[in-house]
C-alpha cells in the first residue's frame, strides 16, 4: 500500500506540472481505485473526463468504481446508457447483466452482436466465451460446451 500512496503523489505531482493530460488523470483514478480510496478514484475519472469528454475508458474507470465499491449495478447502468456504441461497452453491458442475474437479457445481447471477437491493446472479448459464461450461470452443461 505504501507504494500506492508514492506512486500516487508523484502522479499528482505530475499532474500539477501538466493538468491538461487526461491520461495522467485517468491513471491516478486506478491507483486510487487500488488503493479503495474510490470517491478520489471517481474525482480523477472526471477530471480525465473533463479534458477529453468522449474517451470511453475514462467512463469505464467510473462504472467499474460502482461495482467495486459497493456492487451498484444500477448506477453503473445508468452510467452505461449514456456511453455511445462501443465494442467494449458490450462487455460492460453483458458484466452487469450478469451481476444481476439477468441472464436472458445477456443472451438477448449477445445474439445481437455483430461480431465474435473485440480485441484491444489491453482488452479481449469473445462471445463464444461469454455465451460459456451464461449457461455455465444457468447450470446449463450442454450448451456450455458447444
């Protein structure tokens, strides 16, 4: 923890010569979020936000603080109806589906995707995975493993 709180204040640090770099913003929401210091977490993600509006994974750093924090699943989606389309957001909407047990609505989702696979730099999706991850929530071993 001791190396959070260092990291931590030498990004505000950085922060301070340079308060116009959302990435810098963006990283000191994760080291709070590690730390389960999540409003600060929350504080960074919107300043991130405030320099670059329409980067996707500074609103993703706010939903995935819902979740950590206390499991709100309804705030998180809330937060995800206003995000844009998105490959990713997919994987959020299907997350919190499946935190509440909405497990038909995940299906219904993903049988609307266009795509089987979305992958990133530091991010894989695979909807034959996650259509293993539903059926294996519905005790479901047959379809599980087709």
């Amino acid at each position: 923890m001791e190396e959070s709180r260092c990291a931590a204040a030498i990004y505000e640090k950085s922060f301070k010569l340079n308060p116009r770099n959302p990435g810098i913003a963006h990283f000191l929401g994760l080291i709070y979020e590690r730390m389960r210091r999540y409003e600060e977490a929350v504080d960074w993600f919107d300043r991130a936000l405030s320099i670059e509006a329409d980067y996707i994974w500074f609103q993703f750093g706010k939903i995935r603080v819902h979740y950590l924090s206390n499991g709100d699943t309804e705030k998180a989606r809330a937060l995800l109806e206003t995000l844009p389309p998105h490959r990713f957001n997919d994987y959020w909407w299907i997350l919190n589906g499946m935190l509440e047990r909405n497990f038909q609505g995940v299906l219904g989702r993903l049988d609307s995707l266009s795509y089987d696979v979305a992958e990133g730099e530091y991010f894989n999706f695979y909807k034959h995975l996650a259509y293993a991850m539903v059926y294996h929530a519905l005790n479901n071993q047959s379809l599980m493993k087709i």
